[in-house]
C-alpha cells in the first residue's frame, strides 16, 4: 500500500459517503437540513481522517486518525437510525447502512489492531 487510496477502508468509506449522498438528496430527508449535513459529514469524516492519518507516516498517528474514523463510523450508524425513526429511509436501506457502517468499523479495528502490533513505525522514522 503506496497511498490512503490503496487502502479497503477508505474505497469502503468513499462508497458509503457516495451511497449516503444519494439517499439525503430525497424528499423529505433532502429538507431536515442538520440531519442531512450530519450524516454526510460523519460518513466523510470516515474517509477522510482514515486518508489524514495515511498522510502523517506514523503508525501512532495513525492509529489515533483512524479511532476518529471509527467514532464517525458509529455517529454514521446512529444517524442512520434516527433517519430511520424519522421516516426518511426505508428498514432495506437501514439494513444496508447498519451493514456497511458495521462491517466497515470491525475493518477499522483490525487494521488499528495490525498498526499497534507492527514493529514498523511509520515511513518518518526511517533512517536515510
């Protein structure tokens, strides 16, 4: 992995925001102006905090962008279900999004599992 973009976290998380995107541009969820930007923010939190902590080239860094990314994950999952309670999405979407934002947090933890385990530092630890 040379760049955030090569990481299966960040495709996922990209994926879930343009997912998300499309389902907050709708009648009525399109008009609850603060649900909408909130679920949007903390599904493009995901992604790009996982890309922030990437770009630090230090696994310790890292690891703590990507608790963030995995907080956001599970304020996208929470927001989902008040989507839900408020009529805005159907219980199929619901499913998909508890699915994903799911799926996506276990990924998280076990590549902050990895990271913390790894003897490798971090590329600005290397010696020239």
């Amino acid at each position: 992995i040379e760049k955030f973009e090569d990481l299966e976290i960040w495709q996922e998380a990209r994926a879930l925001c343009r997912f998300i995107y499309g389902i907050t541009e709708k009648e009525p969820f399109c008009r609850d102006f603060k649900l909408r930007d909130q679920i949007r923010t903390s599904s493009g939190s995901i992604m790009d905090n996982t890309a922030e902590g990437f770009e630090r080239d230090g696994n310790k860094e890292f690891v703590q962008f990507l608790s963030i990314a995995k907080g956001s994950c599970g304020e996208c999952r929470s927001q989902s279900y008040r989507s839900f309670d408020y009529q805005y999405i159907t219980n199929e979407v619901l499913n998909e999004l508890i699915t994903r934002t799911t799926q996506l947090s276990k990924k998280i933890s076990r590549l902050m599992f990895y990271l913390k385990k790894s003897s490798i530092t971090g590329l600005k630890f290397r010696k020239p």
